[in-house]
C-alpha cells in the first residue's frame, strides 16, 4: 500500500512542465497567521490549489527573506508556488482592499 502511494504521488501531474524540464507554477493565495521575523518563516492559511495543495495551514520561507519584516498577521497575499516545493513562496505580494 505505501509503494502505491508513493507511486502515486511522485507520478507527473497532468500540464505539468515535464517536456521543458521546468516544474509547473501555480498561483497562491493565503491569509499570513503568523510572521517569525528571527527564523523568517511565515505561516500562511492558503486557498485550495487544484492539482497542488488543499487548502491548510504551512509555515513558508520566501524567495526574497526581507520580505519577512513588511508582513503583518492577517495580510492577504499572493505568491508563485512551483510542483514538488512545499517550502518556499516566489513573488510575494500583499494584495490590499481596494
């Protein structure tokens, strides 16, 4: 049963960017639940992301660790995640009320 599930979940995601060599991206978007500014982990709610992740809550670096320091517990925000990286958010932007 484990060797099926691994199976599974290494196996390709259907679009993915296998032909280029280039893992496929995928468009995040989550509420900050906490910011540790000393380890530079923010931990984020994120939306559901079909064919990456449920929606949960994970602690995350980001591609740009300054950024750390002008994020605030309940900002919403918007990031790039790619295929087979649960620990990192590329781009991060905070997206303010209009």
């Amino acid at each position: 049963m484990c060797a099926l599930l691994l199976v599974a979940c290494s196996a390709p995601q259907e679009g993915g960017g296998e032909d280029a060599g280039e893992p496929q991206e995928f468009a995040f978007s989550g509420t900050v639940e906490q910011v540790d500014t000393v380890a530079r982990i923010v931990t984020v709610r994120n939306e559901d992301i079909p064919g990456w992740m449920m929606s949960m809550t994970m602690q995350f670096f980001l591609d740009r660790p300054d950024l750390v320091d002008s994020l605030e517990v309940g900002d919403r925000v918007r990031a790039t995640v790619y295929e087979g990286n649960f620990t990192t958010l590329y781009e991060v932007a905070v997206v303010r009320p209009q």
